[in-house]
C-alpha cells in the first residue's frame, strides 16, 4: 500500500496524526528522533537529494529540526517523519 502526500496539504487536527502500514509509520517529528534524523542526513547518500548539506555538528540538526517540532503546535501541520521502508 502507498499513500501520496500533496505538499500543500493541510492536516487541521487537535491530536497527533498517525499512518501506519505494513512497511512505514508516519508521523510528526519529535525531538527525541534528532539522533536518528542527524545519522541520516549524514549520510552522503542522503546528501544526493538534500538541499541542505551535511550537517557538521547535531546541534546543527537540531537547529534545522526544531522549527518543524514548533510547527506542529500549529493548526496546520506540513512536516511528518517516515519510519520504515518505502519502494
């Protein structure tokens, strides 16, 4: 099963939004993901097709990180994380 995000989709919801299939959850960025997030965009393959570099220190990532998790206070929520496998 795959689901199609739209980038100008507008989730207005009061609880944590959640998708979860056999192969991948999705669902909103937490702070306690900086660790994994930062391992990953350390990766120079992941640096293929992000526009923002490698990050040199965790604090960098954090610092890139942190508007999203604010955002999510919001009533319209844009950024998840994808935990899983995806083809």
């Amino acid at each position: 099963m795959r689901f199609f995000f739209q980038r100008h989709s507008k989730f207005k919801l009061m609880v944590e939004p959640e998708i979860i299939t056999e192969r991948i959850k999705l669902r909103l960025i937490k702070l306690s993901d900086l660790e994994s997030i930062h391992n990953l965009h350390s990766l120079p393959e992941t640096d293929a097709y992000n526009a923002l570099g490698i990050p040199k220190t965790i604090d960098e990532t954090k610092s890139v990180i942190q508007p999203w998790i604010l955002e999510h206070q919001l009533k319209e929520i844009k950024n998840y994380l994808v935990i899983g496998q995806y083809n």
